[in-house]
C-alpha cells in the first residue's frame, strides 16, 4: 500500500480578482521509503499542494474535491481534531523560507522542546536530550539550541528546520523548496544531510522545488507539475531521460547541468496561464512548440505510457521523435537566441 | 558605543524641546496684557516680599536677564509663591504630584491589561460579530468625552448607589500617619476607584486597537503558519506565539501614554476633585495664582517629555532582539 | 473603476496619480460606498448639519432664554414635559432647544478646525517632505515641540490668556494639532516624491509650487481626508472638555457648556439624567461619526490583505 495516495485534489483560492484554481485534479502515489519530486516553475501550485496535505492553507483557500489517503485513511474526511493527531507525528513539513518559520523572540531549543512536549509526550528533561540528538543528526553543535534565530545563519536555520520536522520520527516528510534560499555551497551540505537521512532513517520524501538538478539528486521519483496540473510522471531516470511531455523536455533544456557539457541553454518562453481564468484545452499550448489544434481545445489526461511513466500529453506517443527536436524547436520559439552555457569543469 | 551616542544624542533633543517648551510658557506669562509683574507679585504681597521676589526674578530688568534668571530658577525648583495661599509653589506642586501619579498609573495599568486581552480577542475572533460590533465598541469609548462618562459614573455610582464616594482623595477630616499609609489605606483606594476606572475606560482604548492591528499583523508571518503545521493547539498558537511577538508596539505606547495622559489628567481630576497637577493648574489659571500655574504646567511638561524620551530608548532596546521589520 | 477609485485602490503603489483634485474629491463618495459604518458618519454629519441650519426653526424656545412658570417664579429644573420635551436648565432654560442649538457650535468648531487643522498640517507635510533640507529640519523640530507640549493644559492657558472666545479655541487646536497630520503627510510625500511622473513633470519645466499642489497634493489629499475627519472629532471634544473647564465661550450655547452648566448646577446629585446624558451623547455621535469615516479612508489606503 502507498503511504501517500492522492486521488484528484482540486484547492482554490477566492482572491478580488476572482477564483484562482491553482490545483487542478491531482493525482499520484508515494510508496514507503521512496523519496518523490514535484517539479514546477513558481505558481504551478506546488505549495499550495503541499499545504493542502498537511491541512494548514490561507484563510481564503478550499479544497473543493479529492482524497489525500494516508497509509489508507482519507484524512480530509477526518474531524479537525483527528487529523491534527497526524501532523508532525506521521507528516512533517518543511516550508519554504524555513528562516521565516521561527518565532524571533523564542529560542531555537525552546521550539524544539515545545514541539516534542507537546505533540510528543515526552517530559521536558527527555525532549531537551531529543533536541540535541536532532541537531547533531543535522549536523549543529548542541550549543546553538540556546539562540535565537537571528543569531543563527540561514543554512543552520534551514537545518533547525529539518531537525524539527523529524523531531517526532514521521514516516513522511514533506520539503518545499529546502535549498532555494541557500548559496551553493550551503545547498550542497543541506542536500547531502537529507540524503543522508533518508538513509539513516528511511524516511519518505516529498520534495517540492522548481530546481531539477536538486530532484535529480535526491529523488527516486519525480512528477512535473504546471498550471495546478500533473503533467508528467515517473522515476527520475525515465522522467529526465526520457521524457515524454514537452514542457519538461523544455525544463531539460533550460537548466545547466553540471554533469553532462551542455552546449545550449533555452528559456521556455511566455507565461504561465492565469488560474483564475484556466484555459480550455492544454495549459501550455500557448507555450509549446509542438502544438497541434487538437491541444488547444482538449486538456489531455495524464496516461500511462508504459512501465509506470505517465504523460498528458496529445502527443507523448511521438516523444522519442520530439525529443531530438525539442532544443531547436523552444529556441525558435524564443526567437532564435540560441545562448551558451558556460564551460565548467566537470 | 552606538547606543551610548542614541541616547545622549536623544537626551540631548529632550531637554532641547523641555527648553524651547519652558521658554514659549516664559513668554506667554510676559506677553499678558497688563503689569509684566502680575506673573509673581499679587498687589497684596507685603513690601518685604516684593522686594525679594523681584530680586529673585529680576522683575524690573530687561528681558533677557528674566528669561535668565527665570531658568535658573525653573532648574532649582523656585517658582514663588502662591498668590492665594502664599505657600511655596514647591510645596503645593509636590504635594499633589503623586496623586497625579498613582491616578495616571494605576489607570494605565487598568487599561493596557485590559486593553491587551481586548484587542487579541477582537484580532482572534476576526470576522465574526464580536469583531464587527466590538470595534465600533472601542471607538465609542474613545469618542464620550471622559468627563461626561465621568459625570455619569457619579450619577448612577456615587450619588444613586452609594458604593463610591463623591469626590477628593480622601474623606474630609481623616488624617494619616504618612504619606504611604494614606496612599494604601482603604479609604484612599475607595476614592481612587471611580476616577481610575472612569480615565481606564477612556484609555483603553489606544491598547485595544493597537494590539488588534499588532496581533493581526503578527497571525500573518510564516512563524505562525509553522506553528500550526506543528500542530500546536490554537491556544498555544495565539498565546505564546503570536501575542508575544504582537506585544512589542503596545509596550511602547505604554510608556508614551503616561507621558500623555499625564496632560490629559486635568479633566478627570476636575470632574471627581481629585487633587492633582491638573486639577491644580486649572484652578489657578482660573483663579489667575500665576505661579501655581507656570510650575504646575512645567511639570506636566516636563512628565510627559521626558516618558516620550524613556519610551524611545525602551523601543531602541527592544527592538535588536526583533530579526524582522515591522511597519 | 472611477478615477478616485483608483486612487484608492492602488495606494501602496501609487502608480496612478490622482489626475485631478476632483478625483481625490471623489473618494469621498468611494468611502461612502465601500465601508457601511462611514456612510453611517456621514449621514450623522448631514443630520447634524441639517439640525444646526434648522434649529432656530426646530428648536421651540430660545436657548437663552429663561421661562416663567405662570405663577411668575422660574420654571427651573423642570422634568421633561410635553412643554419641554428635555425639561429646563437650574435658570430655567430649555434644555432640548440648547441641545438643538449646541449642534451649530460643534459643527463650527469641528470643522472649522479641523480644516485649519488639515490645512496647516498638509502644507507642512507637502513642503518639508517636498523640499527636505533645512526646511524639512525646521519644520520637523517644529513638530517635535508641537508634540511635546502637552495638549490640553497649553489650551487652557492659551485660551485663558488669549481670551475665553470660540474663536480662539479654533486657533489653539490649529495650532497645535496639525502635528499628526504633518508627520504623515511629509512621511507619504517622500515616498511619492520619487516617483517618476514627479521626475516628468518637472522636466516638462512645472515649478515646485506647480508640482506640489497639482502633482503630489492631490495624491496625499485621501490621507489628509483621514486625518481630517479623526480631526473634527478631537476638536469637538476638545471643545468640550474646554467648556467643561469654564474656560469656553459663555456666550455659546456648546454641548460642553451645557454639561459644565449641568455639573456645576448639582445636576448630578438630583439625578437629572435628561440634562446631562443627552449633550455627552450628541458628543459622542459627533466624534464617532468622524472616527468612522477615517477609519473608512484607513481600510481603503491601507488594505490589510483580506485574502492572499
């Protein structure tokens, strides 16, 4: 059984300019022990997907529909009191900007504490020794419980972060955006203790990111998501190998990679579609270069395209062909400029 | 090293401002139409006193050496004496300073405590009925005059029911062993009820609203929302998370307020008589006892700047601990 | 969406100026729209209006002047009656027609300071924050002492000296009031100050004059609105609480009068709850009627994201 099955989630937004749909009929799986991508530019709705597992949106979004199963219980179906026994205790999170998530006038041990007393049930004498344990797993000296936040530096609140999320041993841990707010080098150090906590603990991963190189190297599987829509899934290797949707052939495409030369670096260009008035075909017809009619009437269905990989795509049967093309054909969409990425050593 | 140089630089332009303050009230008191000298002799003082009072204040020479001598003797605390009583200004000023004090503050205490439960209650329960009416509640309190809420408090409290008395600090006749035991005694308090509930409702106000706006402001960052995902009760959330953080501008509206209500005194004392600075100076402009008046405007002057000055250094010191900005 | 209403609604930005004095105007009628509890304000403003225009045609006696009873003594401290529908003053005055009457005062003084008010404090604001420098120095001390002195004690002495008139009240909350709205207003002018239609229109050859009052003056002109309307609140009550005092007017039948005359003629201890409630609550209506509409303004420049 998957430890997170998500069955046709839909969220919205009431905003002045109207209703936003910025979920659209999502669906995957997260089997146990698995660490699983979600690819997309900013505004696809990554967050407000991740938000919608753990149950804490803005005060103006709504699941309109769908199932999020957890180790098979239907949590959105649970009484509020109910599902909060799950958060932190089977899902942790996270969240973006994670050095915004501390309160500045408490200390960072004092959070920690607090957390394990409360949701934990430990006494405060074993939750201090928790506390220390967790940092050192995430690599902090214990003494640094005993600040504030704005005394610690961005890439060790990131890790006080991390260190909470897996203060009560959840099985799943949702990340959004870990590393984007890091330089390099920080990114680098941050990604490696994940790694080496999921193997240290075995911990399910759902890792949110619009980077595809940090998917690439922590992720078993991988789901690309645009406009509030899945658009293409798989494992990694077939995903990025192979892909089968044109928007993520585009993602290759424009993201330097630092394992393989690569010679051209191509924008996808234009824009995302506006939410709040979703097109009535394909979300990114407007974008694609290999655009038929048919895309900009029908909204294709994410379909198995065989050994688990999964497109919406009119034409993911042609992909092998369209994948030799693609450079070339985003280039001429973004007008010719064709840049280079610079040498690096490998 | 930089804070030693923030507060001398703002203690600097405090006495600045208490100086350009004591010189604009120097003026108001020479410019009155009439005898110059009307400010510090009453044509009833014996000759011996004139004389000694225009030496001390230098009431015949040039303006100049008035404003002078006139700092000299604001900073030694000699202000003349009263025209009515003929005590020293001092000595009237002094006396009634503390009950100023204890009114002031033991009406701010009385509002903030409420005013801070108030307003995370009205920003807790955003949205709802208790928010759409209670506002407009708070604001009511802020637009009755004090003195009338005043009046009504004696009506129905002091005169109808009885429970409070009608005015003064203390009943005529009862006399103390001290100033502290007068202060704590029962019939002091008794006395001190009315008028201190009366100016706490009137200044709860500023705490209610500005915790409210704090709070909401607060219940919008990521350390909130992270809270929640925590799943930490409600309770804990709003309490320990959010009213912490919101707390920061209401403490120092605090300490601004007893600068302000310091001034805005002279009408609660008035309404229930009670003996204070205000109550003193309304009565001696009335009366025209000029040098009551100068000093005792002096001293609410002189209050209320200074507790503007101990209010920003509060903030400079708070503020460092905050790693955000706030509007 | 109207002109004003762009002027309301895009504030944090301020990309689209107020293209005209009309526009800011303008947001008056938005304010009224938008928020129920300023409409309900304005209309208190409009009733008051109304009464204090009318009240020599509504109010039944002279407010001055003192009754008889037919017997010949006079008709003091009566209860209300049909005759006197609030009963009479210990002279034996009406009170309703001096309540009718008071509104003349409040409304007078209300706005005729808090237009001095707004006015001193918005040309402040414009030409500090405008031209900076020493200026913005001098005036900013300026403020500094307007803030330090402390506010009712310096207009009682003033009005004492200067004369217990209704004018000079007026003249004592101009001129000590506008701080506030000073501080504000120079506050928003910096920031508007920068933006690149100033930049257009002084390269076009506008002078400062020019630019202050036809470019930027119209964009502050909703906050000195707010600013404004929590302005005629303070004067009335400052009003008020000057009357209570005994320093107003004497020749002035002020709500404030009426409740010093109330207080000093023991109407507390003979419970008469018909003379002094009355006045305190037209004071209250008066003022609230002004916090409403400001904080109508509030919500609109200042929108706290309701929905994210």
């Amino acid at each position: 059984m998957a430890l997170l099955d998500v069955e046709r989630l839909s969220v919205e937004y009431q905003t002045l300019q109207g209703t936003v749909r910025a979920v659209r009929d999502v669906s995957f799986s997260l089997p146990p022990g698995r660490a699983l991508g979600l690819v997309g530019e900013s505004g696809c709705g990554k967050t407000t997907l991740a938000r919608a597992l753990i149950g804490v949106l803005p005060r103006n979004a709504r699941i309109t529909e769908g199932a999020v199963r957890f180790e098979g219980t239907d949590l959105l179906r649970l009484p509020a009191d109910q599902f909060n026994d799950y958060r932190w205790r089977r899902i942790a999170m996270v969240p973006q900007a994670a050095m915004d998530s501390l309160d500045p006038v408490q200390r960072v041990g004092d959070q920690m504490v607090e957390t394990i007393v409360l949701r934990g049930n430990l006494t405060r004498a074993a939750a201090a020794d928790r506390a220390r344990e967790l940092f050192a797993m995430v690599g902090l000296q214990p003494d640094r419980l005993r600040l504030y936040p704005h005394e610690l530096s961005g890439g060790m609140k990131q890790r006080a972060v991390i260190a909470m999320a897996l203060a009560l041993r959840p099985p799943l841990v949702i990340a959004d955006e870990p590393v984007t707010a890091l330089d390099v080098i920080v990114q680098h150090q941050v990604l490696q203790t994940l790694r080496d906590l999921r193997e240290a603990l075995g911990v399910s991963l759902l890792l949110i990111t619009h980077d595809i190189s940090v998917v690439a190297s922590l992720c078993d599987d991988v789901a690309v998501m645009y406009a509030g829509r899945i658009v293409e899934s798989g494992t990694v290797r077939q995903v990025f190998a192979e892909p089968r949707h044109p928007y993520t052939m585009g993602l290759r495409n424009a993201f330097p990679s630092l394992r393989a030369e690569q010679e051209h670096l191509v924008p996808i260009e234009g824009y995302p579609p506006d939410l709040a008035h979703p097109p009535q075909g394909c979300a990114f017809t407007a974008r694609c270069p290999f655009a038929i009619p048919r895309c900009w009437e029908e909204d294709p269905v994410l379909r198995a395209e065989g050994d688990g990989q999964e497109a919406a795509c009119h034409r993911a049967h042609e992909a092998p062909v369209l994948r030799v093309q693609a450079a070339e054909a985003f280039a001429r969409l973004a007008g010719d400029e064709i840049r280079s990425a610079p040498r690096e050593a490998c | 090293m930089k804070r030693i140089a923030f507060v001398l630089s703002r203690l600097l332009q405090t006495v600045l401002v208490l100086l350009l303050v004591a010189t604009m009230l120097f003026l108001i008191f020479r410019l009155m139409p009439g005898n110059p000298l009307v400010a510090y002799l009453d044509p009833t003082f014996t000759e011996d006193m004139e004389r000694q009072l225009r030496a001390q204040f230098g009431l015949d020479k040039p303006l100049h050496v008035q404003y002078a001598l006139f700092l000299r003797n604001a900073v030694r605390g000699e202000f003349g004496n009263s025209f009515f009583t003929r005590e020293p200004v001092n000595e009237v000023i002094w006396t009634v300073l503390p009950n100023t004090l204890l009114l002031t503050l033991s009406a701010l205490l009385l509002a903030y405590a409420v005013g801070i439960a108030g307003g995370a209650l009205l920003a807790a329960r955003r949205g709802t009925w208790i928010e759409h009416w209670g506002i407009p509640a708070v604001l009511a309190t802020r637009a009755a005059p004090e003195f009338w809420v005043g009046m009504l408090a004696l009506a129905i409290f002091s005169f109808s029911l009885q429970w409070f008395p009608l005015g003064g600090a203390t009943s005529p006749g009862s006399v103390f062993a001290s100033n502290w035991t007068r202060i704590f005694s029962g019939d002091f308090l008794q006395h001190l009820a009315l008028p201190a509930l009366t100016l706490a409702l009137y200044l709860q106000g500023l705490p209610t609203l500005l915790m409210r706006n704090s709070m909401l402001e607060v219940m919008d960052e990521d350390f909130i929302t992270f809270a929640r995902m925590r799943g930490l009760p409600e309770r804990i959330v709003v309490l320990r998370h959010a009213a912490r953080n919101a707390l920061l501008p209401v403490v120092t509206a605090f300490a601004l307020g007893i600068g302000y209500s310091i001034g805005g005194n002279v009408i609660i004392e008035t309404v229930f008589s009670w003996p204070g600075l205000g109550r003193t100076l309304v009565r001696a402009v009335a009366a025209k006892d000029y040098p009551v008046a100068q000093a005792a405007f002096l001293m609410i002057a002189a209050v209320m700047i200074f507790m503007n000055f101990v209010a920003d250094l509060f903030y400079s010191l708070l503020d460092p601990r905050v790693s955000y900005e706030r509007r | 969406m109207s002109d004003a209403e762009r002027t309301l609604t895009l504030p944090t930005r301020w990309s689209q100026a107020a293209s005209s004095w009309r526009d800011a105007l303008g947001t008056l009628a938005v304010v009224a729209r938008r928020d129920r509890f300023a409409l309900v304000g304005i209309i208190i403003y409009v009733a008051f209006f109304a009464i204090a225009l009318l009240s020599p045609v509504l109010a039944p006696y002279n407010p001055q002047e003192l009754n008889y009873l037919p017997g010949g003594d006079v008709a003091a401290n009566l209860p209300p009656s049909l005759s006197h529908p609030m009963g009479t003053t210990n002279l034996g005055r009406d009170i309703f027609s001096q309540l009718l009457y008071g509104s003349r005062a409040a409304l007078m003084v209300g706005f005729v300071a808090a237009l001095g008010v707004v006015i001193l404090g918005t040309l402040v604001g414009l030409v500090a924050g405008y031209y900076g420098g020493w200026v913005d120095t001098v005036l900013m001390r300026l403020a500094d002492v307007a803030f330090g002195v402390p506010f009712l004690p310096m207009a009682i002495v003033l009005v004492a000296f200067l004369g217990p008139n209704i004018w000079n009240v007026v003249l004592v909350m101009t001129l000590l009031l506008w701080r506030d709205t000073g501080r504000i207003i120079r506050a928003q002018v910096l920031s508007l100050r920068e933006r690149s239609y100033i930049e257009a229109a002084r390269v076009l050859g506008a002078s400062h004059t020019r630019t202050m009052f036809v470019h930027i003056a119209p964009n502050v002109l909703p906050l000195s609105f707010l600013y404004g309307s929590l302005a005629i609140g303070w004067a009335i009550l400052t009003e008020a609480s000057i009357s209570f005092l005994g320093f107003g007017d004497p020749n002035v039948i002020s709500w404030g009068f009426m409740l010093q005359d109330a207080y000093n003629s023991q109407a507390l201890a003979r419970q008469a709850f018909h003379w002094f409630v009355p006045p305190g609550v037209c004071i209250m209506l008066a003022v609230m009627a002004g916090f409403f509409i400001s904080r109508g303004y509030e919500e609109l420049l200042f929108p706290r994201l309701r929905r994210r």
